[in-house]
C-alpha cells in the first residue's frame, strides 16, 4: 500500500525534458580571468547565444561562412540616432592553414548592425573565404555582442581535400528554402541537398544503422569503437536541388555523388523527440552510465517501464522530491550533450557526453587544432606561511582528440592512460546515493 501511495504521488515524476531547464549543477566559483578558457561553450547558463556555422567550399579558390542568428539570441537597443530596434555584432575571423604549419591565412572582421524585423525568427550573413584546393584549413570565430559585451568563441574546421566530401554540400528546409546548419533532421522535414560543384546526373543515399552501446568508463584502457560496417542499402536518384529528401527512420543517411567512395554529406535521424527524451523507454538507456546491464535490461522489459524508472530513481534519492532533483539534472545533462556532442551517434554515446552527464559542465575548457582538455575542479587547498594564507586550485583533466570522420566533424574520442585518475567509482557511487558527483563540492547537490 505505501509503495502504491508512494508511486502515486510521484505523478509525473518522468516527464518530457525540456531544453529550458536550467543546470542546477553548472555554478561555478568566480576565479581570476582565464582569457583562453573557452567553458562557457558547454555551459548554457554562461553562453547567452549560440550562432549556427557552416563553412561551403564553392570553387578551388573559394569558400563561404554562413552564419545564422536567431531573434531571440540577439539584443536589440532603441538607443541609436534612427530610434529603431539594432542589434551590434561584431564577428572577427582568422583562417589557419593546418596543412602549412598552422600558418595564418586572413584575418578580417565585420561590423553587423541587425535590424529587428518582427516577421523573421532568423538572420543570415554569408561570408567570403580565400582556399586553396587540396588543403585543411580552421577558422578561429569570435563573435561579439557590442551591447552586452559578450564574446562567444568557436573553431570550425573544413578543407578542400575532394570536391566530393561533406564541404562541398548545403542543406535547406524544402519549403522555406532557408539554409539548415545541423544534419540532425526532425521526423518527417523535408530538405533539398544542394552541390556547389557541376551538377551531377546521380546521387546515392547509403542507409546505416545506428551504433548501439555506449563508452566504456573512462577508467577502462580498452582500444577505441570505430565505425567501419558496410551500408544496410544504398539507393540512386537522379539529381535535382529540388528534390525533396526526408528521412523515413532512425538511421545515418549518406548522400554521396559516388557509390563507390564513403565520402559526402551525412544527415541523421535520431528518432521523434530528440533531442530531447520524452518516453521512459528513451530516459532509460542512459542509465548505462550508473547501472549495470542487467539493471537497465529489467527495467526495459518491465511491463510497466515508467514505474521501474521512478523506482530506481526513489531509490537513489530516498524519496520523491530528491528524486525529482536527480531526474531534472541528469536529463537536462542528456539533453545537452545532445545538442553539443552529436556527432553520427546521439551526443549521450558520446565520450564526452558520458564525461558531461556523470562530471557536469567542465571547469576548464582548452581547445587545440588537434582536439580540447577539460579540466574538473578539485576541492581547494588552503596553506599558510608566517600568518599568510595561500589558495592553490588544483584540476584533473579529460583530454578529448578530434578523429577523421567521414560522417561528422563533431567526432571526439578520449585519450585514455593508465595513469589518468578519473574518480569514476565515487562518481558512479555518489549518483546512486543521491548525490550529484562535484569534485570540489562531494557533499550534495
């Protein structure tokens, strides 16, 4: 009877993760200014807009950066001598060539003044590139809000290796023609594959399955998970920029002008909420982070699944309201490892996702042309020497290196060593006992 009265009133403790909800676990402690510290990129309680960035080369001496801005991302000021609405951006651009020594290219910025425009929800601002054919190339991007003086940073790396990988591909939203900056596609959107080049007779679509399974724990020095199985089938269709494309089922698609190489642009069907997780068969799955196999196997079969889910997490916490605190944390961790992490695989699979959902948002955030390190505060340690205290700040680091992938550029994998100490066991410990797992803060939420 209790255990009924109990599930009762958990009501509707599994509900939809919505991306709104706030990172209970994200606060982090105000230190001195770290200029190359780049965490703000994975903590949206610390980035206030996140522009869409797609790099298309257009010919073997030139390329376009698209970026786009959504309405609801800018700040818009009356304050200005025409009395209307203007946002201030400010995008400065510096291209590497990693093939060359990492040598610097170009250098330019651009004075954006955006004015509001009531009917538009997005902005969209292409901008030249000079390339050479046959070369790898980053941009380092640094956008600012002149307003509120807020800077965001990313690195977007493309090259000019063939005309026929993903670079030389844009994707629009069939009906409104707009340009789409993520390959993950809602169920039943219809796009148009657009090809920069001469236009081709054909293209093939290739179908894989998804990968199954999650990371290994960091802790574990096992060799890495690659993709290298053959497409489940491949259909060709005669080429058109208006032909209507839509993905039917969960799976990658790969869109390539030749049936013979794996090379082209990739979309992804990642099934009907992502990125969010709506049903508890979905909210199960990453579970595997803090339960074994078994556990998670009877819960999915459990003919009640979404009872089993409220079960296991009343038992971490101890009761409903704790219990809830730990599903709106985990989850909302989830979600955004999706939206940051996909790459041909849900970003929650990913090696960085496992790391962001079980650590939270990283500390320390460094980024490389070869891949980023991710540094966890410990606990501070305070000394002292004739009457004067000293505080020193101490890290572990995940260091993550970027992998050649034919399918996406979002691929990380982590640089695992025997001498790396993770504390997984007490993470995974803390999160069955209800504590969300923070080096320097192990006492409780």
């Amino acid at each position: 009877m209790h255990n009924k009265l109990k599930r009762r009133a958990l009501g509707t403790l599994t509900v939809i993760v919505v991306l709104a909800v706030a990172l209970a676990s994200c606060k982090t402690k105000k230190a001195a200014v770290d200029t190359k510290d780049l965490s703000y990129l994975y903590n949206p309680t610390r980035s206030s807009f996140n522009p869409g960035i797609n790099v298309t080369v257009q010919s073997e001496e030139s390329a376009t950066l698209a970026v786009r801005f959504f309405s609801n991302d800018l700040f818009f000021s009356e304050a200005n001598p025409e009395g209307v609405p203007t946002a201030g951006i400010i995008i400065s651009m510096k291209l590497y060539n990693i093939d060359q020594a990492r040598s610097l290219v170009d250098t330019v910025s651009y004075n954006l003044n955006i004015i509001r425009d009531a009917n538009r929800r997005e902005y969209f601002y292409n901008f030249p590139l000079k390339v050479e054919s046959g070369m790898k190339y980053l941009i380092e991007l640094k956008i600012l809000d002149k307003l509120r003086l807020i800077v965001t940073q990313n690195f977007v790396p493309f090259n000019t290796l063939s005309p026929l990988n993903k670079y030389n591909f844009t994707i629009q939203g069939y009906f409104n023609m707009n340009q789409l900056f993520s390959p993950v596609l809602r169920v039943n959107e219809y796009i148009r594959l657009l090809y920069s080049g001469q236009k081709p007779d054909s293209i093939y679509i290739s179908y894989f399955k998804l990968l199954s399974g999650a990371p290994d724990p960091p802790s574990m020095m096992l060799p890495q998970k690659t993709f290298d199985y053959e497409p489940d089938r491949v259909v060709a269709l005669a080429y058109s920029d208006t032909l209507p494309i839509m993905l039917p089922r969960k799976g990658i698609y790969l869109c390539s002008l030749d049936s013979n190489i794996r090379d082209g642009y990739a979309l992804f069907n990642f099934g009907e909420s992502y990125p969010n997780m709506t049903k508890p068969e979905e909210m199960i799955d990453p579970l595997i982070y803090i339960a074994p196999q078994l556990e998670i196997d009877q819960m999915k079969s459990n003919l009640k699944p979404k009872l089993a889910l409220d079960d296991f997490w009343i038992k971490c916490g101890g009761n409903i309201e704790k219990a809830r605190e730990l599903i709106r944390i985990y989850y909302t961790r989830v979600v955004y490892s999706n939206l940051y992490f996909t790459s041909f695989t849900e970003g929650w699979k990913t090696e960085r996702g496992m790391i962001y959902i079980i650590y939270g948002p990283p500390d320390k955030v460094y980024k490389n042309p070869e891949g980023e390190a991710w540094g966890y505060r410990k606990p501070t340690v305070k000394s002292s020497w004739g009457g004067r205290y000293k505080v020193k700040e101490d890290y572990i680091f995940f260091n993550f290196k970027q992998r050649d992938n034919a399918f996406s550029d979002n691929d990380f994998y982590l640089s695992r060593s025997e001498t790396l100490i993770t504390y997984w066991d007490q993470a995974v410990l803390s999160w069955r006992k209800g504590i969300v797992f923070r080096l320097d803060n192990p006492g409780g939420i």
